[in-house]
C-alpha cells in the first residue's frame, strides 16, 4: 500500500486534472461506462465540494480581523473585508497549478537527459535486450529480521 | 479464460508467521470462493504457534523453510518453487476475501503481457480512531486515485495483501524480493520495467485486519514510508522510463513530503505568527472534498453512517502518516540510513 497522504494538496489538484482528462478521453479497454460515470460523479462533486470550501474559507477570513495581512498576501488588491471567494479561488489555483507543472516538466526533462545520457554511451551488443535489466539493489544492507513482541492478537504482516 | 481453466491455473500462497488467530478465517474464505484455486500453499515461517497445525486441518499445502524467512517476501518467494500453475496469488494470512474475489481478480489477466492484479482494500475491523482513519483513506484512495491510475494503465502498487500474478514473469524477476521494505511496490516497478502491464480490478474486494493501536500503526507507517523511499531511491531510472507512472510516483513523493510540512511545519507557524487559531481550521480544508468520494463509495456499499463517522479519524492518520514520511525521506534519503529492521506489526 502506498505511503503517501491521499489529500488535496498538489496530488489532490492532479488527480483532479487526470479525471477530467479520463472523461473527456471516454472508455477505453479498462474501464467500462459505469466506471466512468461514477468517476463523473465523484469528480464533478469534488470540484462542487472545492468551490464550497473556498466560499466558507474566504467568509470566515473576511471575519477574522487576525487575518487582514494574510489575506492581503493571498490575494493582493482586495481589501480585507471583501475578501470572497473567487479572491482566493484566483490567488491559489495559478499557483497550485504551475508548481504541478512545473513537477511534471521537470520530471520529464530528467527522462529526457537521461535518455540522451543513455544514448551516448556506446552499445555493448548489436542485439537489444528485449526488456530493459532490472536496475541493481543500491549498497543497502541485508534486512535484519526482527519480529515484533505480539502485543495484539492481531499482529501480522501486510 | 473459462471458469473451470481458471479454477484450475491458480495458486494461493498464504505467508504466515504466528497467525493461529487468523488463518482459518482466511483459508475458510479461499475454500468458500466462487472460483476456488486448485492448490492454497499456506508458508509456515517456523511459527512458535499452532498456525501450521490449523492450516493442516483445513486440508491445504503447508510448508516450513527450515528457518525463519524474516519477511513476507522470503515467505513468499520460498513458496514460489513449489507452484505449478500459471497464475499464484500472495494473500496475507490476515486477510480475507469477497466470496468472488478470485474470480473477478482473475479477468484482468485477458492479455499474455498483463503480469499482475490487484483488487479494492477494505478494512476488515473499524472499530477504533485507527483503522476508522484507514478505512477512510483505503475509500478514497481505492474509489478514485486507482481507478484513475488504471485508466492511465498504470496502478503504482499491486497491493501486498491480496494481488495475482503470472507465475513465469514472477519468477523472471526472481520473486518477491526482500531488498526493501515494500515488496509489493519493489515488484510492481520490477514489472513494469521489463515491459508488463498491471491491472487495478474494483469488484475484487479483499479485507485485511489493519493496525488498531498506535504502536502497531507507527510500525507499519515507517515499513511503509521506508519502503517507498527505498523504492524510489532503487527504482527512479526504470520508473523514469515508464509513462505516466515517473508522474505518479512524483506527484506522490512531492505531495507527500510537502504536504507533511505543511501539516507539522508551516500551518502551526503561520497560526502563531498571525495568533489567529482559526487557521488551524487549514488542517480539515479538505474534508468536504475527501467526503464526496468516500461517501460514494460508502453508499454503494450501504456503509453511509460508518463512513461519516470515520471521517474525523482521517486527520489523525494523516498527521502521523506525516511525521513518519518525513522521518523516512529525513533518514533515507538525507542521511542515507537506509531501515533494515523488518518489524512485524501489519
């Protein structure tokens, strides 16, 4: 199981942008209609759910005197007070999805030397490998066995 | 491929370390499937309890390395050798299947080139702040960052606790491997590098016991967090090298290390530095968009009200999740002290 953190931050926002990708792009092979009508559902809510949040959000800043300066640097030109929804929606999106592709670029510039750096290099066999080799374990040490004292019942291993 | 060739093509290996309070649950739900394999190898890894006795009289295959493997991977790939049909399943000794788990799993592999399936993960138990906050994250993750993944063709893990497998390109990559932390990643990008297709099946439901206490969370969380650090740092050219997945697995990595300074670092300071508490509110802004496809999920399951009540549980499991991947990018890939102590504990 993945040991990320399923939220919205920078992964929450791309997924979204995947899903309406994969609706826009309709069925294919593994995913059936149903499949993409729930995912229709699911995405169409969140992004109703988004524009909620943001609403809430900007009424309870415009309330909060504390925040005045912290509005004022999340959207620049509003005055406190009429700090509303679309202010932040505005100020917050451009970022969110820059840095997302800005992270996806970047990944694919270093495919992309890595690559050339791969084609520099003179072939040691005229016949191509009909899959690529399994990359080499980096110089990690052997796993020591350790099992836990059972203080569950339930202790196992996933 | 016919039910009956399907019946008849798979294995189910069953690692097991001191499991007698679980394992005949989950033989009974292997045994009890609509599509049941033709061979269930439970691994005895020299428990000092009575979990061989109790697969025995299930009437499966057991088997005992002469000693402790020390891990589920060692476990597993000991097993691999003795499988003779083309498809074998690794199924946690804790875990138990939906009546047509198996052969649902089964219809991902329609193609030679697909070598891997996994199914939905559901929480057996939900009982405490614990696994009520993963039975929220395992709603979300597996209603709508997985089938999105499938869709791209590229789920980035085939669950350790329950996923398929053609036996001839498991055993081209050597088994499961005890190089890292997470095996069931480890295998997945070993997969994908030598060119094979991994599947995401959502009508195939399986349900591990998760951790209920902290000390049982923290156990797994740093497994986890280890692993994916370990596997990024062993797999970042061949990941590189596969589309879609190099953005996954990115967007994964970056989210998750700054979001968790986000958590613990930046919201506290900027609650402080602009004495306003009402920030702290940021730690939940995205409940209302977490709730939509939990809850989704949930009604089609009739789980609505478990659902809701579990979804105050996610933000403490968050902040841990947190603290533990940091430790782990901190500890893996800044100092370069890799986690080599496989601690049991889910």
């Amino acid at each position: 199981m993945i040991a990320g953190l399923p939220g919205t931050g920078l992964g929450g926002l791309f997924y979204l942008a995947a899903a309406l990708v994969m609706i826009l792009r309709g069925k294919n092979a593994r995913t059936s209609w149903q499949t993409l009508a729930r995912m229709s559902a699911i995405t169409f809510g969140i992004l109703a759910a988004l524009w909620l949040t943001y609403w809430v959000l900007g009424e309870l800043l415009a309330r909060s005197a504390n925040l005045a300066d912290a509005s004022a640097i999340l959207a620049p030109g509003q005055s406190p007070g009429v700090f509303q929804l679309p202010s932040i929606f505005i100020a917050t999106l451009p970022v969110q999805l820059a840095s997302i592709g800005l992270l996806l670029l970047g990944v694919e510039l270093i495919h992309l030397w890595l690559k050339s750096q791969q084609g520099k290099k003179k072939p040691e066999s005229i016949v191509a490998p009909q899959h690529p080799a399994v990359p080499d374990a980096p110089a990690f040490a052997p796993i020591e066995r350790v099992w836990a004292p059972r203080d569950d019942a339930s202790v196992t291993r996933k | 491929m016919s039910k009956m060739l399907e019946a008849n093509s798979l294995t189910v290996i069953v690692p097991a370390y001191n499991e007698q309070a679980n394992i005949a649950d989950t033989l009974h739900s292997l045994q009890a499937q609509t599509t049941p394999p033709a061979t269930i190898i439970v691994v005895d890894d020299c428990s000092t309890d009575e979990t061989g006795a109790l697969a025995r009289a299930r009437g499966v295959t057991v088997i005992r390395p002469p000693k402790n493997t020390g891990s589920k991977a060692g476990a597993q790939t000991f097993a691999l050798s003795a499988v003779r049909t083309p498809l074998v399943m690794a199924l946690d000794a804790d875990t138990i299947l939906a009546p047509d788990a198996i052969e649902k799993i089964l219809t991902a592999f329609d193609t030679p080139d697909v070598a891997a399936a996994c199914g939905l993960v559901l929480p057996r138990y939900v009982r405490t702040i614990w696994e009520r906050g993963r039975y929220v994250e395992y709603l979300l993750a597996f209603s709508f960052y997985k089938p999105i993944q499938n869709y791209f063709e590229k789920p980035m893990i085939a669950s350790g606790c329950f996923s398929a497998y053609r036996t001839d390109a498991l055993r081209e990559v050597g088994g499961w491997s005890a190089r890292t932390l997470a095996e069931d990643m480890d295998l997945t990008w070993t997969l994908y590098g030598r060119g094979y297709r991994v599947r995401f099946v959502a009508d195939a439901v399986c349900y591990p016991i998760e951790p209920s206490s902290l000390p049982l969370m923290r156990k797994q969380l740093r497994r986890w967090s280890h692993g994916f650090a370990q596997n990024v740092q062993l797999h970042w050219r061949t990941v590189l090298d596969v589309p879609m997945l190099r953005w996954f697995v990115a967007v994964a990595f970056v989210d998750a290390t700054f979001s968790s300074l986000y958590y613990l670092l930046l919201l506290p300071l900027l609650a402080v530095a602009f004495a306003a508490p009402l920030l702290l509110l940021l730690y939940a802004i995205d409940v209302t968009m977490i709730l939509v496809p939990v809850l989704y999920q949930a009604a089609s399951r009739g789980e609505t009200l478990r659902a809701l009540a579990s979804v105050p549980s996610f933000l403490p499991l968050r902040l841990v999740n947190s603290f533990y991947f940091l430790e782990a990018v901190w500890s893996e890939l800044l100092r370069g002290r890799s986690l080599r102590v496989y601690e049991k504990g889910h």
